[in-house]
C-alpha cells in the first residue's frame, strides 16, 4: 500500500488532474496485478511521475529515482516520502540501480524514464540518441517485468493541456537467454522505446 505521505499528495494533485488537465488513461489493464515491475516511460517534465502513477494508486505507489542535487535538508524529506530515492546523473550509480532492484523484487513498482533527460519539443519518432540502459538493466537483474508507458500533454502544463498516459503490456525478453548480457540489455531498451514510441503515437 502507498505511504501516508504518497497518499496525501496524491489526493491532493487527483483532482486537479481528473478536473484541470483532464487525465486520461489507457491500458490499465496491462499491468501486471501482483508482485513488482520498471514501469519506463518518456520523460517530458518533472511532473511526469504523478499522471504516469495517479491512475493505478491507491493499489500501488510509484519509487523513482531523482537526481542526488535535490535531497538537500529542505527538499530531501518529501521527496523520500513520496518515493524518490537519489542517483548521481552521469555515473554508474550502482547504489541507485541496486535499490531499484531491491524496490522492484519487494513488490514495489520502480518508474524510470530511459531518454535520461526531459524532452524540450515531445517525443521525436527516431533513435535520434542512445536511451540508456538501465530500465532494462534493472528488470533483468530483479527478475520482473519491463513494462513500456507513454505521457502526453506534460510538457505543456501552462497551456492547461489534456494529459494522457498509455500502458502497454510487458516487454518480451524471454528469448534473449544466451546472448551476451550487455546485448540483452541493448535489444531489450530497443524493443522497450519502439513500443513506448507507437504508445505515444497511438495517444
């Protein structure tokens, strides 16, 4: 169950996303109902956690990591309650990574955002960079599912635009048993974007 402080937040902020900005949500029902999962979606704002795990709470609360700058004395304590732990940006934070694996096989579900950094114009429809790893990286390592979301509408909150979120089913990484584990992860971030793009274009 979501923390009293998650809770609070999200009674809070549900209103306003229900009623201002219009949330709406698709494929709820491709979530996997027990046990953990990486929930990996694209990354608009810094808002993208709420709409992306407002629709499945209060069943289950939303860990994310948050860049390691923010957990000062003022900002530290809510973020930590309302599930975001920190990760160093631009280091191989194995600290980070190996508490989203520990959160993900207790149960919890770990949302990461693979494009790294925010979008300034929406979702571009090519590789145009490399999307890192670790989404996938962590899922393999924990043993759950990667499940693919898509966001719209987040990286226009000043123009009150509708929100929506789309989730797809788990990505297929079965039979990539053999392969060298650096492809695996490579080929399971490729098919993790191309579905987490044709959710966004299915929006």
């Amino acid at each position: 169950m979501p923390a009293p402080f998650y809770s609070f937040v999200a009674i809070v902020s549900w209103p306003v996303l229900r009623g201002v900005f219009r949330l709406e949500a698709h494929g709820v029902e491709n979530l996997p109902s027990e046990g953990g999962f990486v929930l990996a979606a694209n990354h608009m704002s810094n808002f993208d956690p709420w709409p992306l795990g407002l629709p499945i709470w209060p069943k289950r609360q939303l860990y994310f990591m948050a860049k390691a700058e923010l957990f000062n004395p003022i900002l530290g304590p809510p973020l930590r309650a309302g599930g975001a732990f920190p990760v160093r940006r631009g280091e191989a934070d194995v600290e980070a990574v190996q508490k989203a694996v520990e959160i993900s096989q207790s149960g919890g579900v770990v949302a990461m955002f693979p494009e790294g950094t925010r979008r300034t114009k929406g979702l571009r429809k090519k590789f145009e960079h490399k999307p890192r790893t670790g989404s996938a990286r962590v899922a393999l390592k924990a043993g759950v599912p990667l499940v693919p979301a898509a966001l719209k509408g987040t990286d226009r909150l000043s123009r009150l635009a509708k929100l929506k979120v789309a989730y797809g089913e788990p990505v297929l990484t079965d039979d990539l048993e053999g392969l060298h584990q650096r492809e695996v992860h490579q080929v399971a971030t490729q098919r993790l974007m191309e579905r987490i793009y044709a959710l966004y274009e299915g929006m």
